[in-house]
C-alpha cells in the first residue's frame, strides 16, 4: 500500500484538489501513522543551529519540529521554532525554504530536509516532506536589545520606539526605529523594490511614515537578511503621528523663514537634462505644486531660499512661476530678488521672495563672491515701523561621503570670506545670517561669528536627516538684534523619504514633504 500514500501526501498538489488515487483512505491511515513518528522523532532547532554562527549540522538532511510562527511567501517560506535548551549561544528557530508549502501560523510541523547557511541565514531547504503534527505552542517574544546570531530567526519583542529613518521605505520597504539606545530595522519580507504601497497594514499616508513619528511596542521575527538583521513585523504597527502644526506670530511680528527646497530645477526650455531635481516636466509639475503648498503654508513675509537653478535670475521662469503659483492658490503676491547672472560654479544658489506690502528691498543685491556658492546680501524695511534687517542668504559645502574631509575646510574659507566682509562694512542695527550651513550646532566653524557678538537663533531640533540621524544644519545667527524675537524649527518636511514628489501616495496639494530640509522660521 506504499505507493499510493506517496500520491496521498497532504502537501501533494493532487491532494490539495481532492483527487487522490484509490487506495487513499487506507493510505492516509498509514501517513497518520508516519506522522506521529516523523513528530515524536523529530529535533529541536536549537541542535541544528549549534552554539556558533554556521550550523555544525549544515549539509546533511535532518528532521527538525517547530510552531510555525511566520510565512512569508515573498520569502518562499515559513519559520519555525521550538523550545529552548536554556544555552544563551543558539537560536530555537529555524527558516524554511519551502516555495510549494502551504503551512498554518501555530501549527506544529516536522519538516524534513538539509541543513544550509544561505548568505549567513541557517535554512532547511530541498525539502522533502513537511508533516503537521497537531496545534503548536506559539513561543512568546523574547525583548530584543542589540540583534544577535542567538536569536537568529526567533519572535522577538521590542519597546516603544521612534522612527529614526525611513530613507529606504519606498525603495526596499525599509523602516529603521530606535528607542535611544537600540536601533533595529523593520522589514517587510518584500523582494520588490520601489514600493507602491506603505506596508504592515498601515493608512496610505506618507505622513504616518515620517521621521520622528512613534512607534508602539511591536512584536515579529528577527531574522539575517541582505548581510543585516531584520525584524518582519507579525502584527500591524501602531504609528503616533507627529504634531506639525504651525505656530503664528504675534500680531505685529513678521516671519522670516530659512528653507532649502531641494534642487528647484525647471529646465531650459524644456530640457530636464542636467537637472538636479525634476526629470521631466510631469516631475516638475509635481514638484512646484509641492514646493508652493510648502510655501503658501508657512505664509512667510521673507523667505531665504537655498538650491534654486543656478542661472537663472529675479525674472526667472522657476522663481516667476513660484511666484505665480502662489498667488493663484490664494498665496501671498511675492517679488523676487536672485542673481541676475548664474553666480559661481555650483549648478545651485540662493534667492529671495519677500511680500512687498510688509517689506521693502533697501538697495542692490550684494554678494560676497565665496565659490561655489556665493552668499547673498539684501537690507530689507518694515513698511508698518521703518526697521531694517540686513540679510545674509548662505549655502555652503556639504557633508556628504563625496565630500573630502566633509568639506571643512571649504566651510572654513567661506565663514572667513563672510567675516571679512562684514568687518569691512558700517554697523547695521541688526544683521540676519541664515541658511543652509551644512554645519552641526557645536562644531568650530561659529567661533567667529561668537567672537564678533552674534547669536545663534534659540531653537534646537532637526533640520535634516543623514542615514538615521537627526541633525540640524540649517540655522540663523543675529547680530543687534531687537528684544523679542522668538524662532522655530518647521518640522513635516526633513522626515519624509525622499522626492516625495515623484511618489504616487503623496499629494502635491500637502505642505508636508516639499525638500529634505526643515525650514527655520524667525518671528521678527
């Protein structure tokens, strides 16, 4: 009665459609049989994953029983765990490469098959039989500190935590949280890239997603994956969004905000070629309805912008168009003041958009010829009380990995050039430094700016996120400044994954997710 149990097994394709051979009734009784054996028979996990990184079993073919506690058909698996052997050094689970499978979470199984470290993950694979023994104990969650070769492939539990990094989401499904002391890396189990969707059973809001937000205690399976470890979420994540909200003035003050907007390109004459933003004029459509709800939202008498097209000038397809923009949705009717010739060598540089019912340019706009990225000077009136502020518009070198020595030095150079020509001009009665500075709040480069009197503006929080650290390179120093003024940071835009622009779940009309920098805002 042999051969017609083996066109019997429960995993066998004829089986699942109902339609064994004759002789099947009998032959399952025999499999029944078979099947306590294979059960009680079995070995734990822990004796396959050994106390060291590689399994001391690998390469020869084992039975091996667990709960399955995940499947995970991107995977083309499952895993399984069992009980432990009370040794910190080696793991009670195990995964199981096993495509044509189809197994129950909380099902105990004996699976058959060999023994494999695949990239440094310990596997059965080519298996031959997967045999269900009966309701499983599903183990509880071990609290995760720092991921551990111990743990390789158990239900783990972490803490409530806060989203340090979502850079990868939309490309990976990669979520990195912290609690201040562990960070761990969430991961949908997915092997697609460019997500369309946000995955764990969340909302469709890149909102909920974004850098800063909290996460609630989460359980799930840490596992190795693409030489990393990961944690696939068995649960739905609860997420608390952040509050942005906007603080306004008070009633007689204006507010001056500081903004990078990220590679505001609009092409020459339709040539997105050598573009650092958009690609296209579809992306960039998407990318001035974006930029403009960020703008119209933060209702700024004065705003320093950082990366604009760099040869383009106040009249500026790119900067009248903003304008424009703005205006049609109900905005504010600003003016622009930019280079009238592309300054330096940098493909980016600064400009201006001011409201002219609240403020009036004193003057021509000045530079101080810095390379690549000159800085902007422009004085600016209160039409209501007649005080001026003369304003430093800068962007200087960034820190990124291409970038010898972080560009310290080319920091340095520029913060002098700054100095000298402020030492060369009449006292003002009060000075506005401001921009992107690509500098961290303690770090040498404002020691002048302290010897000469300046203050920084009295706000602490991030303006930028760089691979899962919070940091602020964006700030404002005052030199004879009046008495009450406040400042802020304008969270929503720094913790979004990147472009969102070209995203399909992001809406063009939100404020939230316009550059990859927060906008420093100034009361005055």
């Amino acid at each position: 009665m042999s051969q017609p149990a083996l066109h019997c097994d429960r995993q066998d394709p004829q089986f699942l459609r109902g339609r064994c051979l004759p002789g099947c009734a009998l032959a399952l009784t025999l499999l029944a049989g078979t099947a306590h054996a294979a059960c009680g028979s079995a070995i734990h996990p822990y004796v396959v994953q050994g106390p060291g990184e590689a399994s001391p079993m690998e390469g020869e073919t084992v039975t091996a029983t667990g709960t399955v506690t995940a499947v995970t058909p991107d995977l083309r698996g499952f895993f399984i765990q069992g009980p432990t052997d009370g040794d910190p050094r080696t793991s009670e689970a195990l995964f199981i490469f096993s495509p044509e499978r189809a197994v129950e979470i909380g099902r105990q199984v004996a699976v058959t098959g060999e023994v494999k470290e695949f990239h440094g993950l310990t596997e059965l694979t080519a298996v031959r039989r997967v045999t269900d023994c009966g309701p499983g104990e599903m183990p509880e969650p071990v609290l995760l500190g720092s991921p551990a070769e111990p743990l390789e492939n158990m239900r783990v539990r972490i803490p409530e935590s806060i989203i340090v990094d979502n850079y990868r989401l939309f490309d990976v499904g990669e979520l990195v949280v912290a609690d201040g002391t562990h960070e761990w890396t969430l991961e949908d189990a997915s092997n697609e890239r460019r997500l369309q969707e946000i995955p764990w059973g969340l909302p469709q809001d890149p909102t909920l997603v974004a850098n800063g937000n909290r996460v609630g205690e989460l359980t799930g399976v840490l596992t190795w994956r693409w030489n990393r470890w990961v944690i696939l979420p068995d649960e739905p994540l609860t997420i608390e969004p952040a509050d942005w909200t906007i603080q306004p003035p008070e009633n007689s003050q204006l507010r001056l905000v500081s903004f990078n907007i990220e590679n505001l390109f609009s092409g020459l004459h339709g040539d997105f070629s050598h573009s650092r933003g958009a690609g296209s004029a579809a992306e960039w459509a998407r990318q001035r309805q974006k930029v403009a709800s960020a703008l119209q939202a933060l209702d700024a008498d004065l705003l320093l912008l950082q990366e604009m097209e760099h040869d383009q000038g106040s009249g500026s397809e790119v900067l009248a168009e903003m304008a424009a923009l703005i205006a049609s949705r109900g905005g504010r009717h600003y003016e622009a003041i930019a280079p009238s010739v592309r300054p330096g060598d940098d493909a980016i540089t600064n400009a201006f958009l001011y409201d002219p019912e609240r403020l009036q340019p004193e003057g021509e706009l000045q530079r101080i010829e810095s390379d690549p990225r000159p800085a902007l000077i422009q004085a600016f009136t209160r039409l209501d009380s007649g005080a001026t502020v003369e304003v430093i518009n800068v962007h200087m070198k960034s820190r990124g990995h291409n970038c010898d020595h972080l560009c310290k030095a080319e920091r340095a150079e520029e913060m002098e050039l700054i100095m000298t020509w402020l030492g060369a001009q009449d006292e003002q009665p009060f000075r506005l430094l401001g921009g992107d500075f690509n500098t961290l709040t303690g770090e040498s480069l404002w020691a002048p700016l302290v010897d000469a009197g300046w203050q920084r503006l009295d706000v602490e929080a991030p303006t930028y996120w760089f691979r899962g650290r919070a940091q602020q390179l964006d700030h404002i120093w005052l030199h004879s400044a009046p008495a009450g003024i406040s400042g802020q940071v304008q969270p929503g835009h720094a913790e979004m994954p990147p472009l969102p622009y070209l995203h399909p779940l992001y809406d063009p009309q939100s404020p939230w997710g316009a550059s990859d920098h927060n906008p420093v805002i100034l009361h005055w």
